[in-house]
C-alpha cells in the first residue's frame, strides 16, 4: 500500500471534476496534477493508487480517467492498458485515444477535441 492510497478518492474525483470543465485541457502532466491533489514529489510514486483507479473505473464500466494524465516526454500516459507505454507502441496510442473519446462522450457530451489520433 503506497502512501498516496488514502488521497484514492480525492484524486479520482479531481480527474472527474477535470473531465467534466467543457473549456479545459483534457490532458495533465503529471508534474502540473500531482500539486492539484497535495502530491508534490514524483507521482511516479502514487503508481499503485492510480492504478487502482483505473481498476475501479473499468469495474464500474465507466472511461478510465488516469488517461488525463500524462508524461511530458511521450505527451501519452506512462502506463495504457495496465503496460509500460514509455514510449507507447502504435497499439498502446491507438488504445489511449479510443479512451479518451469514451472520456469526451461520457464527461463533455461529446464536445471536445481529443488530443490524439487515431493510429489504426
């Protein structure tokens, strides 16, 4: 257990409160969302709670909301589909942008400009 596993709930629902801002980005680095959730080291280190949130979001049939968050190197997430994506293969991209138009139909009716393109 990390010790970023108790704030479990408070960064889902700023991911949540994030997805649904109509004029927002739909996309954070890491470093700019750690500070939004009180985490000011590496969120390199909250892993295991972001991944719990994923797991709980597709429990629930619901858009996996840590796709928001993404690494400034490769500008996609650190980790698609439960896999290391540092860099993400074709199918990693063409999964994270799949993702995030689920995010943009489900949390901002549709409207929004998704940050990537499809791959495949």
């Amino acid at each position: 257990m990390t010790k970023y596993l108790n704030k479990q709930m408070q960064i889902r629902n700023r991911l949540y409160a994030l997805a649904r801002q109509k004029d927002g980005p739909l996309i954070y680095f890491y470093s700019v969302f750690g500070p939004m959730v009180g985490i000011f080291d590496n969120m390199r280190s909250a892993k295991d709670m972001l991944d719990a949130i994923a797991a709980e979001e597709r429990h629930q049939k619901r858009p996996d909301l840590t796709y928001m968050l993404v690494n400034k190197k490769w500008l996609y997430p650190s980790q698609i589909d439960g896999q290391l994506a540092l860099p993400p293969t074709a199918r990693q991209r063409q999964l994270a942008y799949e993702e995030m138009v689920k995010i943009i139909k489900e949390y901002r009716g549709g409207m929004g400009r998704n940050p990537w393109r499809p791959v495949i």
